[in-house]
C-alpha cells in the first residue's frame, strides 16, 4: 500500500486545534499574487512572465481547465497508492519539481531548500543548468534522493561533456534535455524591467564552476567576473543543433535521456527513432512561443505518436492536483510542476516548496479517489470529458 497523501488535510485540521493555520494558502492558485506583493518587480516577472502578451500561458491553463473530470461511483478506494514507475525509477506519486533556473533571485537558500524538500518528500528534483547552486553542492544536499539534471545544450562540446560527467559523478540519474530554448524568446515582463540575472552572474554557478568553461577564460571567473559572464552568454544555447547531434548525448550519457519541449508527434517520433527515453510535452510554461499549441492539447497526439515507445512526461500549467490527474488522464506518465514550487519558495523557503508537493499530493490523491480510482494506472481519456468551446 501507498502513502496516503490525503492524510495531509488531517494533519491540517488537527494542528487546527491549537489554533495553528497553514502558513500559506492550500489553493495553490492564490499563490502568484501573494508573490507579487511580497517579492521584488524584478524577480516576480522573472518568473510569471511569459512570451509575449502571455497568450500561450493562458492557453496552457485554458486546455486544462476545458477539459472535465466524470468522476464514477461504488468503486472500491478505500486503499491508494500513488506510486508509479517511471524511466525504471520507483517514485512515490506521478511528479517531479521541473528544471527552473536562478533560484537565489526567489530566496536565498535558492535550489537547496528546493531540493531538500523534493528529497523529504521522496519525489525527484529536476536541476536547471542555469541554477545559483553548483550541482554537486545540489548533490550533497540531497544524500541518495532521486535527482535529475536538466541540460542547456551548449554551443561549447567540451563544456557540455564536462557538465555530463560531473551531473553523473554526482549521482543525477536522468538527463532532461530542453530543445526549446535555442534562443531566449521576447519577454515584455523582463524587457521593460531591463531585468536578466545571468548577466550580474546570478543563475551560472554551473558553468563559472567547470573546468572546461574556466579553461575558455583568460582570468580567473573573479578577476574579471564581465568576461566570464559575456563567455557564458556566447556559449550557452546553440540555435545550429539539430536532431544528428543527438548522437553526442548518448555518446556521453549512459542513463536514460529525455527530450523537453517536444509539441509536435513527428518530434517525438525522430526522439524515438534517435533512441532517446522520453519526452516532455512541454511549452516552458508559455515562455518561449508566444501564440504556441497548448502544451494540454499537444499531449494527446504525442501519446497516440509514440506512447508504446517513449516515457511521455507532461509539464506547463499545472497548478493543482486535479491538473495532475488530467495530464495522467491524457496519457503523460508523470508530471512536472514549476512556477508553484517556485512561488512557495519565495514565500516560505524549504517549507513553502514542501506545502506545495504536499497540498499537490493531497489534492490528486482525494480526486483520485472520488472519482473512482485507487491508482493512476486506472485513468485514461474516458475519464475526461471536453466542454464545448
């Protein structure tokens, strides 16, 4: 039998007896405007903003909430258990934190609170090549806790060798590879606060950090801390790759590898046919496209592609457990949650990405449950219903 991460709301109404509340809202919706009031301009738009007017956010929420859950009765859910497998990996619940980069900008114990509270509660934490915190200070933090290392493909191959041999000398088992960031997209949010971390030197520490990136320098990162960031913005996407380079990664990667950003079936098939593991249906959260698919409405067609071949993960837009079991419902093996995590760290540390896994949890695991189903294994697009657009 699974953990019953329901009991959540239990230990919520007990604590409730002394008088104590939770320290932030179990409406994991409300927490993007607490974090508007509380943090600066600069890193808020950072990370809610998007490309663009915000049309491809919207959409990502839109596709979510357009399809509907049909919950059945008189179904045996006294026991649950969450737990699914996942790239061979046993995970206690269907969800991984997703790769988000420059978390010292949110709160100063940056990826590490993120990372430990992902280990606490036994589900993966994806790291952003683009953290504050070096990977192996990551790794540390994390004992022997499931970890995935995402990977800005850089135009350099040495850096991008190095950065795989130290991810796994550091115990990261998965590599998430993101295509969809060859470039940075138009973000008004960013533009009119002239706001980029990278360019202070915040959101690097893995490349100011390696060996190869420091050989490429004339100075040491500290004596002349200008070059060493316009190094990192020369090298650090590469719009020239293309789907033989793939050859490279497995060249150099021996666990599993899986594709982030993929929205188009043919995509996933030559993922496939390139002898990758899986894909993320993913539109970085509506980040990089503005006037993208919804990642929501690319999900089914890439299952139908390659379902039977490929592990399909799903991430942008989700923000509650009922968004967990539709992306489950549409054929997505696991997801990844984001900008949630990212907000309860800005507003309560280590804690706050803690609550937020565990109300995420809580509420899947109730939905599960009261609309007929003791495992995620049961669900699948009959339990969905679309609403007429």
């Amino acid at each position: 039998m699974g953990k019953h991460w329901a009991d959540f709301q239990y230990e919520i109404y007990l604590n409730g007896m002394t008088g104590a509340v939770p320290r932030l809202p179990t409406d994991l919706t409300r927490l993007e405007e607490l974090t508007e009031q509380r943090l600066g301009p600069g890193p808020v738009g950072y990370v809610a903003g998007s490309a663009g007017n915000g049309s491809t956010a919207r959409a990502n929420r839109t596709a979510l909430e357009r399809r509907r859950i049909v919950p059945r009765m008189l179904r045996d859910v006294h026991e649950r258990d969450l737990s699914v497998e996942v790239l061979g990996r046993a995970l206690p619940a269907p969800l991984a934190l997703a790769p988000v980069g420059v978390l010292s900008i949110m709160h100063p114990d940056a990826e590490s609170a993120a990372a430990r509270a992902a280990a606490a509660q036994g589900v993966p934490f994806v790291l952003s090549s683009a953290s504050s915190t070096p990977m192996e200070q990551i790794a540390e933090a994390m004992g022997d806790a499931e970890r995935w290392f995402q990977l800005y493909w850089p135009r350099d191959p040495e850096v991008a060798r190095s950065f795989l041999n130290r991810a796994k000398a550091a115990g990261f088992s998965v590599l998430v590879v993101t295509l969809d960031t060859p470039l940075l997209a138009w973000r008004p949010r960013d533009l009119d606060q002239a706001y980029l971390p990278f360019l202070h030197g915040v959101g690097t520490a893995n490349y100011f950090s390696d060996p190869a990136f420091q050989a490429g320098l004339a100075k040491p990162v500290h004596e002349d801390p200008n070059a060493a960031v316009m190094h990192f913005v020369g090298m650090f996407a590469d719009p020239a790759k293309s789907w033989p380079d793939l050859a490279f990664l497995r060249e150099n990667w021996d666990g599993p590898i899986v594709l982030k950003g993929v929205l188009h079936p043919d995509d996933a098939r030559q993922a496939a046919e390139a002898g990758m593991d899986g894909v993320v249906v993913s539109n970085h959260g509506g980040r990089q496209v503005a006037g993208s698919v919804a990642a929501a409405d690319a999900l089914p067609r890439v299952v139908e592609a390659v379902g039977d071949r490929l592990t399909v993960l799903f991430d942008s837009g989700i923000r509650t457990g009922d968004d967990i079991f539709k992306a489950l419902a549409l054929g997505a093996r696991a997801v990844l949650v984001g900008r949630p995590y990212v907000y309860g760290l800005g507003l309560d540390g280590r804690a706050g990405v803690e609550h937020v896994i565990r109300c995420l949890l809580a509420e899947l695991d109730l939905t599960l449950a009261l609309s007929g189903h003791a495992t995620p294994g049961t669900i699948g697009p009959a339990d969905l219903v679309e609403d007429p657009a």
